[in-house]
C-alpha cells in the first residue's frame, strides 16, 4: 500500500474524500473507531479551513512507521492569507476567530505544529499514533 | 480504559436488572473518575457500546453502526461545544472589563456641583445603560461667573462615554467661568471635531450666569432648547438658539444670547431623554415637562429635579429609554 496519499481541497465534496481516505488509512493502520472519528474529525476542519479561508490546498495522509511505532500524519498546505500571530490560534481565551478550531484539533490528535507566513499561505501538519 | 470499562458494565447491568434509585446514584458516582481520568464524551458512548455488546452478544449489526454514527457526532459536537464554551468565558471576561471601565469613567466624569447663596442649583442625570451619554459640567470661579455644560452624545455606550472624556477635558481647559458661551462652543467644536471619530456627535447647552446683574448668557450646539420659567409672567419661554451639532466640521460660529434673571426665575436644561418620551411627539413632552414643573415652582431646584424625574419615570412605567439628564438653575 502506498504511504503517502494526496488530496487536492477545491470543493467542499474534497473534504469528503479527504475524510474517506483518512478513515480507511486510520482503519488499516489499527485505530479503534473512536480514534478513528476523531482522525477524521480532525482532518475534516483543517480540510474545511482550507476550503473557507485558502479556497485551494493540498490534503496529504501518510503512515507513519518506525520499529516500535504506528501512526498517522496528516499535512495540509494551502496558499491563503495565512496566519500572523499563530499564537493566538492556540490562545482560546483569545480566539479572534482565526484559529478556527485549531485547538479542538490539537485535542482530538497528539501534536500539531502551523508554519506561517502573512500571505505566504500557511501549512498544518498533525499526527496521532497507535497506543 | 479497560478498568472503566469493567466498573461500567457492573453498574449498566445492575441497572438494567434492578431500575433503583440506589444504581443510578452508583452511576453519577462513577461520573468522578471520568473526570479525573480525563475521559471525552466519546469515549463515554463507546464504553458504553462496549458494555452493551458484551451484555446482549446478539447485538444487530444496525445498532453497531448506530453507535459509530453517535461516536461521530460526538466528536464533533464536542469540539465544537468546547468552542462554543471558550467564546462564553470571552464574553464573561468583557463584561467583567466593561463593569470596570464604566465605574472608571463615571468616577471621571462625576459632576461637582458647586454651591452658592445667589443661585440655587439642581441636577438629576441617569444613564440607561452603565455608562452616561450625558455629561454636566459645573464652573464656579467664587466670584461672579457660574457656568454650566448640558451635553450629550449622539450614540451610547462605551464609545459615547470615551467621547464624553473629550468634552470634559475641553471644558477643563477653559479654567475660567467667565468666558462667553459662543467661545467655549467654538473651542468645543474644533476639539471635538479634530480628535473623534467623524461619526460622533454631541449636542450641547452652554449657559454662563453673571450673578451681580443676573445676567444669564447662552449657545447652543444642536441641543435641545434650554426652558425658561419668567415668575413675574407665570409662562415659560423656549430658549432657543441656531448652532450646529458639536464635531460635524471645523469653524462654526454659535451665535449667543441673553436674558434677565428675576427672582424665583429658573431655567430647566434638559437632554433628549426627557424630551422624547415614549407615546410623546417632542412638543408634547415638553409641554409635559412645563406642565409637572409648574406647581414644583416653589421648591429647592434639586427637589424640583428629582420630582420631575420620578414623575417622567412613573408615567413611562420606569422604562426611560434614554440617558435622562434634567439641570434646574432658580434664582
């Protein structure tokens, strides 16, 4: 199988088949269905920031695989506005709306990490591994 | 996960079996640990599946599926009920700010009323919200001069008080109480119109006392006509006046003029507030307002203020909707 799947974000119906290719890699990785709901859940938003903020982005999923190890990881990369104060997007007591659930997103998954430039589009990767 | 999952199938299944009040306490019990464990919402309803697939091992795929579907959603819901929570605290925490700013700016712009043997005065000024879009300002220099600002924002709230700072700042810089009302709009004016925002605006009433002639001088800025109460006549008199909207554009002249004090005269300065009463045109308030000051004639301004108010109030069904500022100044 391969390991590194792609999506392009374009329509709304992206998001759909971003979620679907999310769910089965998780599936066959071995998460449990609540992990796996919240994989999905989870690429469902950054896909849906991707579409309402960037209009277009790419959507990659990848296995991770190391000798002790199994998880996913899922990049998201557009060319939108991009983020300036990326702190704030974590900062909840302070959301101005721009973080867009971010912070959800970091919950559902075990890291997230933004890189970000004023107009230089932004990228979002997140990962979640096997108990 | 596995030792909750134990614990909750025992208590589901002494429910299941018993239906007492005593089981369902075990259960909100067991809530506890669900908390201090960190447990999501999720992860309850999939507990909760698990439990139930190993009580009824005859479980219909459908009702599987039906469990996924609710796992989903919850995820879902979840994060965005924690969202939803986090703007609640935001909301919270500019309220508590607001409460703060509008106790600051009513210490700012409190009004000192000064007083004097040759002048009685009164005052009654009541925001609708926390904070005041009417101001009075009172200038007294011991000697011979009394002035007094009526003024009020076009707008409410936080805005209009920031607004409000201006114009006592303004009037702060005049020092003196003997300058004429015609100056001190002019000055207003440019102040205002150079430092706020080009959708503010204030209306205001100036009115300057010379106490040894009983002389009593006024301007106004787009405010409401000032009342004037001749004794000797028994009949009132509009105190009227041409002068645009303080803030609107730069270099306007207002125009001023004066009337003979008499004794137990007294002018009533009021704001919109009192002016456009609800179920009232603006010439019915007013007449109104002629009508329940009358009989008050004989009383201390300051009585004469609150009885005003707690008669517009009462009539209004104490549903004022507008800041309500009422200045009565009696000789």
């Amino acid at each position: 199988m391969n390991n590194i799947l792609e999506v392009n974000i374009n329509t709304e119906w992206d998001i759909i088949t971003a979620r679907q290719i999310a769910r089965e890699t998780s599936k066959s990785i071995g998460f449990d269905t609540v992990d796996q709901a919240r994989i999905v859940v989870a690429i469902s938003e950054i896909a849906k920031n991707i579409f309402m903020y960037a209009k277009a982005g790419l959507i990659t999923i990848e296995r991770l695989e190391s000798a002790e190890e199994k998880g996913i990881s899922i990049t998201a990369i557009d060319n939108g506005p991009g983020i300036l104060d990326i702190k704030s997007v974590f900062d909840e007591s302070n959301s101005k709306g721009l973080g867009a659930g971010l912070p959800g997103v970091k919950r559902l998954m075990d890291s997230l990490e933004i890189q970000s430039e004023l107009g230089g589009g932004t990228i979002v990767r997140i990962e979640k591994w096997l108990r | 996960m596995e030792q909750l999952l134990i614990q909750y199938k025992q208590i589901l299944s002494d429910y299941i079996s018993n239906r007492k009040e005593q089981n369902l306490y075990i259960g909100q019990n067991y809530i506890r640990q669900l908390i201090q464990k960190n447990v999501a919402p999720e992860d309850v309803i999939n507990i909760h599946r698990k439990a139930i697939e190993e009580i009824y091992t005859q479980l219909p795929d459908t009702l599987t599926h039906a469990y996924d579907f609710l796992i989903e959603v919850m995820v879902q819901f979840g994060l965005q009920f924690r969202e939803h929570q986090s703007l609640l605290v935001q909301q919270e925490e500019l309220r508590i700010e607001m409460d703060i700013a509008a106790n600051i700016q009513n210490i700012l712009l409190k009004t000192e009323m000064p007083e004097l043997e040759s002048i009685d005065i009164g005052m009654v000024s009541e925001p609708i919200r926390k904070m005041n879009g009417d101001y009075v300002y009172f200038l007294y220099d011991e000697q011979n001069y009394l002035s007094v600002a009526v003024a009020d924002v076009v707008g409410k709230g936080v805005p209009a008080a920031l607004c409000m700072s201006m114009v006592k700042n303004g009037l702060e810089t005049m020092k003196y109480a003997n300058h004429n009302p015609s100056y001190v709009l002019e000055v207003l004016n440019n102040i205002i119109e150079k430092s706020v925002d080009d959708s503010m605006f204030v209306s205001s009433f100036y009115g300057r006392y010379d106490i040894e002639h009983g002389v009593f001088t006024y301007g106004s800025a787009g405010h409401e006509p000032a009342l004037y109460f001749s004794a000797k006549n028994e009949s009132y008199y509009d105190l009227n006046s041409k002068g645009l909207l303080l803030g609107v554009m730069p270099e306007v002249k207002y125009p001023q003029f004066t009337i003979q004090f008499e004794e137990n005269d007294f002018i009533m300065i009021v704001t919109d507030g009192v002016t456009e009463l609800k179920n009232y045109d603006v010439i019915e308030s007013r007449n109104l307002l002629k009508k329940i000051a009358f009989p008050l004639r004989h009383l201390s301004a300051q009585k004469m203020c609150e009885k005003v108010y707690s008669e517009l109030q009462k009539l209004q069904d104490y549903n004022l909707n507008d800041d309500f500022t009422i200045v009565i100044l009696k000789k």
